[in-house]
C-alpha cells in the first residue's frame, strides 16, 4: 500500500469521529495510548529522527530509501526483533529488524499496512531490514476504530472524580458493549473533555477507555448541549512533553501519554516545538484511542 493512500486517508479521517450527537457505539475497539506510562520511545538504537514539516517525513525516518529494495506488507506478528508479515501475493515472510529504523510513536501491531526497506531488490526470508515505515495504520482499516464506545443514558450521579450513567439507548446488546437498563461508572480523569453541565436526571453521552467494568470517561457531552457548535470540538488537555519524529507528545497528569500528528503543518509544528513544557489543550480529528490521532490545534492553557 503506497504511501500516498495513506494520506488520502488521514485527510478523510477528519470527519471520521461522529459527532457529539451521535448515538451509535463500537465497545469492542481496542483504546490507544492511554496506558502508555512514559514520553521515551525506544527508537532500536537509531539516531532521533529530524523534526520534520512533512507527513511522509513524520511517519519516515531518517533512512535515505531512495536506492534501496522495498515491499508493501501486512504485519502479521512482531515478536522481539523479527517481525513476520504477508506480502503481497499471500506468502509470509520474517524480517530482522534489529537494526531497522521503526518510528517509535507507531508501534507495530497485527494489521498494519507497511513498507519494508532493505538493500538488493527482492526480500528473503530472516533477511535485515533498514526501515519499516507505517503506510496504513491498522486504525485506518478495521471497522473497531470507525466510532467511540460509549454509553448514552440518564446521570445518576456525578463528582469531580466519577459519573455514573444508566445506559437507556434501547440499542442491542454486543460483547462487552452496555446493557440497557445497567448502571455504569466511569473515572473522571483530568484531561476529560465536558461539553455542558451534567447534573443527576441529565441525559449524557459518555465516550470512554477502557473496559466498562472500569471505565476512565474522556468526554461527556449532555443531551442539552448536542446541537451546540461546542460539541464539533475534540479537546484533551496535559502538558505537551516532547516533539520528537514528527510526533507530538502529551503527558497527562495522570502520566499517561496520547500522541499526535500534525500532518505537515508548519504552524502546527512550530507551535509544538515552542510548546514544550507547557500546559496546553489539544484539538484532534480522529478518536484519541488510536496509537496516534491527528493534531489541529494547540492552545496553551495560562
């Protein structure tokens, strides 16, 4: 898969977070980096790459590709240092990738789409690889990451530290998804995002990570506040701990970590260089589950 359908597909990932409004829920998506407890990336013994101003360069690394071998695959495991995929005419093959440049903010997992560069002109089996580039995120392809789990339901009670919900959408059951009629509470972290002023009897919508069974809510939206432009804006709030290959960081106070693209933007990218240190609130695009989201806007927080 080139590089360019990548693009094409991040570019159509902007609209691909429903809307505060929405009602509908995918509880068996797998959540992303929220769990991450640290901003340092082992990068396999490579230099950090450059900050760039390019998507290809964001998601690359600092390898020179441009008279090397390479292969579109599929990843199908990644144990240590070899990582086997399915090529393009359905035959498995494993690579070296001890020595291989990987960016660290994309780390590997079964069904990314790939391109493997190497030197020579066509792959072997247990071969050494120099880079192994993200083409299309497993996110971007598997229906799991299409829309947020959630719970849409009445408050019956709500703290600064919890929300608890009775799940009332009428929807059909799904595994590990709400159950009409059952009580959920969900952990209010401090980058939650509230759009309104939910108060017991409210009704609410509720995006979270997490198992339902101990659920952290990063947004809350209130039935009140649905049609309101204020529910079209996706925020997280932390203070931004490093750009580094083209990623930006941001470490909650909790210590986990959510990373961000910037998709090339110059402005973007300067602002998060400048940022560094700082507390600040960013907007993205796309669910914040994935490994990384698109970034479209910084606001330091005074």
């Amino acid at each position: 898969m080139k590089k360019i359908l990548y693009a094409a597909i991040l570019s159509a990932a902007v609209v691909s977070l429903a809307a505060c409004g929405s009602k509908s829920s995918d509880s068996g998506a797998k959540d992303n980096s929220a769990s991450t407890e640290t901003t340092e990336a082992s990068d396999n013994g490579q230099a950090d790459a450059a900050e760039t101003t390019s998507l290809d360069d964001s998601t690359d690394g600092p390898v020179d590709t441009t008279d090397l071998g390479s292969s579109d695959c599929t990843v199908q495991k990644l144990e240590g240092n070899n990582l086997t995929v399915e090529l393009d005419d359905g035959s498995s093959m494993t690579f070296d990738i001890s020595e291989a440049y990987v960016n660290p903010a994309w780390q590997l997992m079964t069904g990314d789409e790939v391109n493997v560069y190497f030197e020579g002109e066509e792959p072997t089996d247990g071969m050494k690889v120099l880079e192994v580039a993200m083409a299309v995120p497993y996110e971007y392809t598997s229906e799991s990451y299409d829309e947020d789990p959630q719970v849409y339901g009445e408050v019956t009670a709500v703290s600064a530290d919890s929300i608890s919900v009775v799940e009332n959408e009428g929807r059909e059951p799904e595994e590990g998804g709400p159950v009409d009629g059952t009580e959920y509470t969900f952990k209010r972290p401090s980058y939650e995002t509230v759009v309104g002023d939910p108060k017991v009897g409210d009704s609410v919508q509720v995006l979270y990570l997490g198992d339902l069974t101990n659920a952290i809510s990063y947004r809350i939206c209130t039935e009140a506040m649905m049609d309101d432009p204020k529910s079209d804006i996706y925020e997280i709030q932390g203070t931004l701990a490093q750009f580094k290959a083209g990623i930006i960081y941001l470490k909650t106070d909790e210590g986990d970590v959510f990373g961000f693209n910037p998709d090339g933007d110059e402005k973007l990218i300067a602002e998060a260089k400048k940022d560094v240190g700082k507390k600040v609130r960013i907007s993205y695009t796309d669910s914040i589950r994935m490994r990384v989201s698109s970034c479209d806007g910084i606001t330091v927080v005074e």
